[in-house]
C-alpha cells in the first residue's frame, strides 16, 4: 500500500535536532520563565515526598493545581477537557459522595510526586550529552540491527525520561528524513521508537504504569510483576522485527549513515547512564522493601535524590547548575493525574450501580483477566488515555479479585497499557513522533502496527488468563 507523504518538519523539530560539534545534543530546557508556578510544583513535590502529618500528602494536589490554573492560557484542548470534567464529578461527588471524592484525591495526591519527580528527572537528564550520543549512535547500520537497537534503546531511555526518550529519537529520526527523505529505513525507524517505548510502560520500575498498578492492587510484588512482563515486553519488541517493511541497502552517503558516534565515547556514555538508571532503580525498590511507604512515593525520593545528586555533582565540577523551571508541565500533570483522578470517580461510579454484594463468578476470572489487555487497547483507539482505563480496571476489580490471583490481573494491565502505548494514535509518544517526523499520528501508531498489536493482544489476554487460573484456583 502506498504510504501517505511526509509533511514537512516544523520548525520547532528542527531547532530540536539542532547540532552541537558535529554532534547531536539532547534537547536544553527553556529558561525558568515562570518562577510562580514553578515554586508551586516543587512544593507539591516536597509536600508529596514528605509529609509532616498524616494525610498531609493531600497537599500536593490542591498545589500543583494551582501552577496548572496558572497556565490555563498555555494548556491544550484535551486538559481543558479534563479540567472541566473533574470540576463537574467535583461538585457532584460533594453532594452526593463524598467518600468517592476523598478516595478519588488520595489516589490522585499519592500520584502527583511521583509524576512531578519523574519530570524533573527528564529534564535534568535531557541536557545531557550522554543523551546525545547514544541517540545518534544507534540511527545507522544494517536494517535489523538498527530496529532492535532503536527500540531497546527508546525503552532504556524511557526508563527515566519518559515520553521525552521519544522526543529525543524522533527529534534525530526528523533530520534523516529532512536530508534523505520519507523511505521504508525511516518509516521502520518510526515503528521501532513507537514500539520501544512501550518497552518501560510494561516493565519500567519507574513508570507511571507501574506505579498506579501496584498502588491500585494492594499485595501486587513489584518484583514479581516485573519478572513477568519485562520477558515479554522484549519478546514483543523481538516480534516486531517480523512486522517491518523490507528495505533497500542504504548507501554510505545517505543521510542515516551520516549519524554516528565514536565508539568509544558511546560506551562510556553507556556505562554512565547505565549506572544512574540502576542506582535510581536499587534506590527506589530499598526504600519500598525497608519502609512501609507507597511505591509510588519511593520511586519519587529515588528520582529526586538523583536529580540533587546530579546537580551538587556538576557544580563540584564548577558548572553552572540549577533545578530547572517546571512552571511548563501543565499539560502533562493534568493528562496524567487528571486522568487518574476521573478512573477513580468512574470505578466508584462502577461500584454503586452495581452494588456492594456484587462478585465476579470464579470461573469467570481468566475470562475477565484476557479481555483487560484488550479493553485498555480498544480504549485507547477511542481516544482514552491509558490511565483513565487502566485507572477504572484497576480500582473495579481490585476489591473484588482473589489476591491470590493479582499477577494475573496485574500482567494484563502492564501488558495492555503498553500495547496501547505502541498502537493507538492518541498517546503522548505517537503524537510527538508526529510533531517531529511529519508521520500522521495515526498512520504510523495504529496502521502501521495493527497486526502486531493484534499477535500481541493474544498473546498478552492468554498469558493473563493462565495465570489468573493458575494462580486463583485451589
């Protein structure tokens, strides 16, 4: 089938994959323009990170929300939406439940540093040049090398940058079209940083996705979920590479083979980022086995420990080294807590019409456990965020799931929520590959990994199924 034509790179990609000796560097953060709001985040954060009383957590909401107001002007259509929406359950919650409003705030309060300190972590660490190197040095080389490297890659990187690992790759994949043109090289690139981030989605200890997965499902092991969906997040991303177009051989001056990196500056790179990934990591999982602290809260200090140690590092070298403003992450605090926040209101909502004695039939369960991955894919095609989905499947089912049997749950969630991540068109990952390749949002999520979000939905709703009915009858 013939594939829709490139739009040009908008300008804004372009100053992104800007050049520095030869080089590329990973995106600076703009300046602090906006020291009130950024004063209001970093109190949600402290407030979040360190209650001073019980409940005190509760804080962090109202704080960030009103950096969020604050930026009104600068928000999208979408956190508008959201904006407006939680106003409305609100009020009604108030009137009418109460308890549904304090449960909904919990959860969204206990989310909101964490979401904070991951953010920070990224654009602490999207200025380095380690960033840079390991990005460019992956963009050239034979066909089925550069799809495996690019898409682990995005995953490592997405560890702890988040959405910005794709920023980064697709910044760099923009000049290769700009300077070689759309081609089935670059359009299997597109797949693989698409793909690659789902990679932390399913299994990233630091991930959001794994955060509110663990906090929905009391009792869940960190540890054993992981064990579970890292396997099979690398055995989708190894599947991917049937689910690729052929390629023709790229010549020695095309603008793919242009990128590198010295080899061994990469490795060196390498090995840095490596070792701050694990010690954030080692950091994060310490703190919740030692403590009786929420995951999510423990994966908050490890980020904001590694973002003071960063900075004290780099003015012990004599840089000139500051926290960076985060007065501009209004969209993506109301996207993701916003989003929770509504999962929470819509399982209570769940919960009522259905009444307090409602329990799932035992033989239903592995039923229920293979359609999870499936439902947060369809939800995403709708245009759901994967955390209003995941958020409603998390808190319906949690309360009444055998907790013998919350792997397998668990898995489907993780599973789920990355597939949706790599196929559906309305993510924050496939919707800044668009900005920065001129590949339609839709073209290159939904169409282009259609039948290998298809295999992987099986193969996800069977392997939720196997384990609910191994593990949840006697």
């Amino acid at each position: 089938m013939q594939e829709p034509p490139v739009k040009p790179m908008p300008a804004a990609a372009t100053a992104a994959a800007a050049e520095s000796d030869g080089r590329f560097a990973a995106v600076v953060p703009a300046p602090d323009r906006y020291p009130i709001r950024s004063a209001f985040v970093y109190l949600a954060l402290l407030a979040g990170l360190f209650p001073l009383w019980p409940g005190a957590e509760l804080i962090a909401a109202p704080l960030v929300l009103i950096a969020v107001l604050g930026s009104w002007r600068d928000l999208r259509l979408v956190p508008r939406i959201l904006l407006v929406l939680i106003a409305i359950c609100v009020v009604a919650s108030s009137l009418w439940a109460p308890h549904m409003l304090l449960a909904a705030s919990t959860s969204t309060a206990r989310l909101t540093p964490l979401v904070i300190a991951v953010m920070l972590l990224s654009a602490t660490l999207g200025t380095s040049r380690d960033i840079g190197e390991l990005a460019a040095s992956l963009l050239a080389g034979k066909a089925l090398p550069r799809y495996l490297g690019l898409s682990a890659t995005t995953g490592f990187l997405a560890i702890p940058l988040n959405f910005g690992s794709t920023g980064v790759m697709s910044a760099m994949l923009g000049r290769v079209i700009q300077r070689s043109g759309d081609s089935a090289s670059t359009r299997n690139m597109a797949r693989a940083i698409l793909r690659g981030f789902s990679l932390a989605s399913m299994a990233s200890p630091l991930s959001v996705s794994m955060a509110i997965t663990v906090s929905l499902l009391p009792g869940l092991s960190v540890q054993g979920l992981i064990a579970i969906t890292l396997p099979f997040a690398l055995f989708f991303l190894l599947l991917g590479s049937f689910f690729r177009e052929a390629e023709e051989p790229i010549a020695a001056e095309s603008g793919v083979d242009a990128i590198g990196a010295n080899a061994h500056t990469v490795m060196r790179a390498w090995s840095r980022f490596t070792a701050y990934i694990a010690a954030i990591c080692i950091g994060a999982f310490a703190l919740y086995d030692l403590t009786a602290m929420p995951y999510s809260r423990a994966v908050a200090i490890s980020c904001s420990s590694a973002v003071v140690f960063g900075l004290l590092a780099a003015r012990q070298r004599g840089e000139a080294a500051a926290p960076p403003d985060m007065g501009h992450i209004g969209n993506e605090v109301t996207v993701i807590c916003g989003s929770a926040f509504l999962g929470v209101m819509a399982s209570g909502a769940g919960h009522w019409l259905l009444g307090p004695d409602f329990a799932l039939p035992l033989a239903s369960l592995p039923l229920v456990a293979f359609a999870a991955p499936w439902v947060l894919f369809v939800g995403g095609i709708a245009g759901l965020n994967p955390i209003v989905t995941g958020t409603f499947i998390g808190a319906m089912l949690a309360p009444i799931w055998p907790p013998a049997a919350l792997l397998g749950l668990g898995f489907g969630m993780l599973s789920g929520w990355g597939l949706a991540i790599a196929g559906t068109p309305y993510t924050a990952s496939a919707m800044l590959l668009s900005r920065l390749t001129g590949y339609h949002a839709k073209t290159a999520a939904l169409n282009w990994n259609i039948r290998l979000s298809l295999c992987g939905l099986g193969l996800a709703g069977l392997l939720a199924a196997l384990l609910t009915y191994w593990q949840g009858y006697p």
